[in-house]
C-alpha cells in the first residue's frame, strides 16, 4: 500500500496545489482520502487535487512525499494513469 503525493506547486485559486495518487488502487486512495477528511469532489479521475494546507498533514498520515515527476512515473507504472483523451471519452 502506497499513496503518495507530490509537492505543492501548482497554482491555482490563490493558493498552490498538489496532488494524491495510489500506486496500487483506487479503492485504497479513495480510503485514505476519505479517513484524511478529504471531499470526493478533489477526485480528478486518478488523483485528488489537495491545496497546500493540507500537504503537512497528508504525509504526516502516511502519504510518501515523491517529486512529481516520480508520482507520474508510479502512477503510469500502476495502470492507474488516466489520460486526457480518456477523460475526454475518445
């Protein structure tokens, strides 16, 4: 069981962004997501966006801070990847 999260530098809504991904299912990000408190509207197809807030408290439950390029790396890795033309349904 892994989920990890990358740092928070994606602007946005005037604070930066993260995001949580499992390397193993969605069934276990969605577990953790939901015991952090997070809302299932953060939800984004493979991964929850998470503001900066929370990036603390987050790793402090478990999530292994990763850089993004290797949060992207494990979550391709995992099969879990959503691309944008999948979200798009083509």
């Amino acid at each position: 069981m892994t989920v990890l999260i990358d740092p928070p530098i994606w602007p946005a809504h005037n604070t930066v962004w993260c995001h949580l991904v499992s390397d193993t299912s969605l069934d276990e990000l969605h577990a953790f997501a939901r015991a952090a408190g997070l809302p299932l509207r953060a939800f984004d197809h493979d991964h929850y966006d998470v503001p900066e807030r929370n990036y603390v408290t987050l790793v402090s439950r478990g999530a292994v801070a990763v850089t993004g390029k290797e949060l992207h790396r494990r979550l391709q890795a995992s099969g879990l990847r959503v691309t944008q033309r999948q979200k798009r349904g083509l």
